[in-house]
C-alpha cells in the first residue's frame, strides 16, 4: 500500500513532526506564564512590539533567573544506553 494513503488513513501526513505530549507533560515551565502572556499581547495588538513591552519585560527577566539556575543533569550518554540495552533482554 502506499506509504502516502497509509499515513493519511493513520491521522498524519508524511513529513510533518510529531511531539509526543505526555512526554514533556511532567516537565517544569518556569516562564510559561509569562510567555503565554506575552504571545496573548502581540495576538491582540496586531504584532505590536511597542505595546507590549512590559510583558516583554516580564519574559525577560524569567528567561534571565533561569539561565542562572543549576539544572538537574539528564545524565550521561552511556547511562541512557544501559537503560535502553536492559530493557531488550
């Protein structure tokens, strides 16, 4: 069958990405807020930077205090092999 019709048969076209959202649900989004709000601001003023400085701002400063943040290591590549080679035995 072709790979095409498959696809469009399963939900989703060829090429396009996929994210898997329970994946990244558990995560923590520090500035999501403030990002939400900024993006809200520019939807309403037609892309107006000038108007939404202060959220801007906001934005900014989050982003800043999270770059100086330690964050939990993933840990290392071969730690995430031998994580995947136990589970195929």
């Amino acid at each position: 069958m072709d790979r095409y019709l498959l696809n469009q048969r399963m939900g989703r076209k060829v090429g396009t990405a996929y994210f898997n959202p329970k994946k990244f649900g558990a995560l923590h989004k520090p500035c999501m807020k403030d990002m939400l709000a900024f993006l809200n601001c520019l939807a309403l003023n037609h892309n107006s930077d000038d108007k939404c400085a202060r959220q801007k701002e906001l934005l900014g400063t989050c982003m800043d205090a999270q770059r100086n943040k330690n964050r939990k290591s993933m840990g290392s590549i071969n730690y995430h092999l031998q994580r995947l080679s136990r589970g195929r035995k």
